[in-house]
C-alpha cells in the first residue's frame, strides 16, 4: 500500500498531508495510525506515481518509465469503470 506503515512508525509527512486533505475537504478526522490496510478492504488504490527509488534520492527512478505505468492504471481504471473517485495530489499529479 503505498504511503501505509506499520501500526509501531511514526506517520510519514506524506501520509500527515493526505490527512490533513481529508480533514480539510470532508471534515474526516485523521486516524492515530498510518496503517492503511482498512482504506485497501474498502477498496482505495493509492499510487504512486513513481513506484520504486534509491533509497534517500526523490525521484532517482523517474526515468524508469514509472509514470507512464501509473498513468495507464488511472486511465484503464477511469475508462473500465464508473462511480471512481480520483484524488490526485503532489508535484508529479500536478504535471
């Protein structure tokens, strides 16, 4: 699952914005727990854009075709099904 972590670790800033987008735009309050697995059994896909890096290097695989492949997920999704909610978010969503 992209940006869950175990129960035991600290919530990445990652993972603190996207909370504080859900509290902001639909007043849900954030749960204590980055454990996101409750989101994926009610079938949230979160993605990232860029699925693998060296470790400490933002981006370092950005030229892994990485994009391309997210992009045709949200697309194959977008075209193959009805009622999808898509939440896009971050400098590469923003391209």
């Amino acid at each position: 699952l992209s940006f869950s972590v175990p129960k035991n670790v600290k919530i990445p800033p990652s993972l603190n914005n996207i909370f504080k987008e859900l509290q902001n735009d639909l007043n849900i309050t954030p749960v204590k727990s980055g454990d996101l697995s409750s989101w994926a059994k009610q079938g949230v896909l979160l993605l990232n854009s860029i699925l693998s890096v060296e470790a400490s290097k933002a981006a370092s695989h950005s030229s892994w075709g990485w994009q391309e492949f997210s992009d045709a997920i949200i697309h194959k999704l977008s075209n193959e099904k009805s009622g999808l909610v898509f939440m896009l978010w971050g400098n590469y969503a923003k391209s």
